[in-house]
C-alpha cells in the first residue's frame, strides 16, 4: 500500500526484483493441440475431483455449459471421473 507524505506526493515502493529472463532450451515445445488438450484434461479431472464427479458443480467451477462438460468428458474418456447415474 502506497502512503502519502506530508507533501502531498505518493511514496513508492522500492523497486520491485525483475522476474528471470526466460532461457531458450534445446527441449521442444509441445504442439498446440497436445498442450491444449493435455490442460483440459487436467482441468476437467481437477473440477470432477473436487466436485466428487457431479458434472454440473464442475461445469459452474470451470464456468462453462453443462453441455461442454459433458463432450469433454466423452473427448478425453473421463467418464470414471463422473457420478454414476446408475446407483
């Protein structure tokens, strides 16, 4: 929080350490579609972890349809991540 001095003026913060520079690795990237996919993945098994498999709960978490949940599910074969609707 920034204060004010008896001036008027706004006292800053000392300066702020520089985030390290990225280095250039010989690794290759990822494609794009494999990265993407790989993160949705995660994401759908994280939001279906946390909400115990109830695909609307995880659907409001990740903030997108029900419907998109459930295509996704049935994209990356999550279903064993999802509640049963037979019990």
């Amino acid at each position: 929080m920034s204060k004010t001095s008896k001036s008027g003026r706004v006292a800053r913060p000392s300066r702020v350490q520089k985030s390290p520079q990225f280095t250039l690795s010989a690794d290759p990237l990822p494609k794009w579609r494999e990265a993407k996919a790989s993160l949705e993945r995660w994401m759908l098994k994280e939001a279906l972890t946390r909400t115990d498999g109830n695909m609307a709960a995880a659907s409001r978490l990740l903030g997108i349809t029900k419907v998109a949940v459930l295509h996704a599910v049935r994209r990356h074969d999550l279903e064993a991540y999802t509640r049963s609707r037979e019990g």
